[in-house]
C-alpha cells in the first residue's frame, strides 16, 4: 500500500471537457490548467463527479497532471464509488467525502486505501485509530523516530517509523525455569523495543525480569528472593509494550 497524502483544494469546482467512458484513465476540463504538477499515486487530488438528477457519484483521484494541460490522469471508483460513464458537462467538485471525517468500520473492515492522518472509530471495539504511512496506530500517544533518543536494546527504528503502545495482561502457571511468557494481542508491525510489567500477581514472593522481546511478545520470568528460578506457581501481571 502507498502512503497516501491527500491534497485537496478548496473551493474547486468545474465541469467535464469531453466525455468520460467507464473504464477512461484521463479526463479534461479547462479548470485543470493551473493545477499543480506533483500528483502521483502516493500524492493525490480528490474529485467527485456527480448527476444529481440521476442522484449518481464517483469519487476519482487525480494522480498526474502536466504542467498548462487541461487533462489529468486519474484512479477510478475510489473511496467505495464505482466507476460510471460521464457526459460531457458534469460537474466535477473538490467536495468532502466519508473519508474526509472520521469513518466508522469495523475492526475486520478498515479502508484498503487510508490517507496519512485518516481516522477510524472502529464500531466493534469502540476505540479510534489512525493511518500513519504503514499501519493502523491508536489516535493519540504516537511518537516520531527522529524524536527518540537511542534505546538499550540497540534497536534503531527508521526515519518516519511512528511508535505505537501494546498493553495487557498473562497469567497462568511458571514452568520450571520460572518463565510465564506474553502474546501481544496485535503483533508490532516491525519491531519491539521493550516491555515494562505494571502489576504483578503470585501466590509467593518473586521478582518478574523480562528476558527477551519480540514483536509478537516477551519472555518474561518470575525469580524467589535469592536469585533462584520460582517453578511452577501461580502467576499473572499487566504490562505495556512499546515498539513500531
């Protein structure tokens, strides 16, 4: 998937050219003379075609345009539209869209074709979550990679990685080396930089270490007071993961 940036234009309003067949790539209008000339798959001008007396819409992206040239290349049937044949004369608007506020969608249903910000209440879970470039990410409590400083796992996330947060809880019985192991819920993306328990709950004394991290969760182990292994006891504790 691309990393969508999405650049409307206010107040833009005209009219088709010439004819627009249902499956076309091009359309013309006098009004796309003065567009600018970055748009490209990743960089796109939303448009809607309409006939309101038909009460028919299609949302189209425009992904390339030559410097003075009244045409522009667009994607088809964008947003959820399908794709129509247009006459010459329809109009053309830089309207706002569904995808211009916060969608709602189920979990399982998230846009195949997110924009850089885009915003979704998921219905099912009831929470909100965002589109940062590569992934699906809580709305708030992101952070950039060129903000952090150097972590002690030697990890160097990427330039434009955006770090999200894992929180939950394991519980169960410690094998007999004393480890009680966590499965994120949702995997990272690419990688985990660490985890830190918040509680813990045993039904004798102990001290939780984490041994290792992975992006589908942690090692983590309960020791007795003296350094020893704590086998074999009942156990569970809540945590928060940060990674990208």
């Amino acid at each position: 998937m691309a990393n969508e940036q999405r650049v409307p234009i206010d107040y833009f309003s005209t009219a088709l050219l010439s004819q627009l067949t249902i499956s076309g790539t091009t359309m013309q209008s006098a009004d796309f003379v003065n567009l600018p000339t970055d748009y490209s798959t990743s960089r796109y001008l939303p448009l809607v075609l309409h006939d309101d007396s038909l009460g028919v819409y299609e949302v189209v992206w425009v992904t390339g345009h030559t410097s003075l040239s009244n045409t522009v290349t667009i994607a088809r049937g964008k947003e959820g539209s399908s794709p129509q044949p247009w006459a010459a004369g329809s109009r053309i608007e830089c309207a706002p869209s569904q995808y211009d506020r916060t969608v709602v969608r189920a979990a399982a249903s998230l846009p195949s074709d997110p924009w850089i910000g885009m915003r979704v209440e998921r219905s099912d879970t009831k929470d909100v979550v965002q589109w940062t470039g590569n992934q699906w990410a809580p709305a708030a409590g992101l952070g950039i990679a060129s903000d952090q400083g150097p972590n002690m796992h030697a990890i160097q996330p990427p330039d434009g990685a955006v770090f999200t947060i894992r929180a939950g809880t394991a519980g169960g019985t410690t094998d007999a080396s004393g480890k009680l192991p966590c499965t994120f819920r949702t995997p990272f993306p690419n990688g985990c930089l660490g985890i830190a328990p918040v509680s813990t709950f045993f039904n004798a004394s102990g001290i939780l270490i984490v041994s290792a991290v992975r992006t589908t969760g942690a090692d983590v182990s309960f020791l007795k007071g003296d350094g020893s292994r704590l086998a074999s006891a009942t156990a569970s504790y809540a945590y928060v993961a940060f990674g990208w």
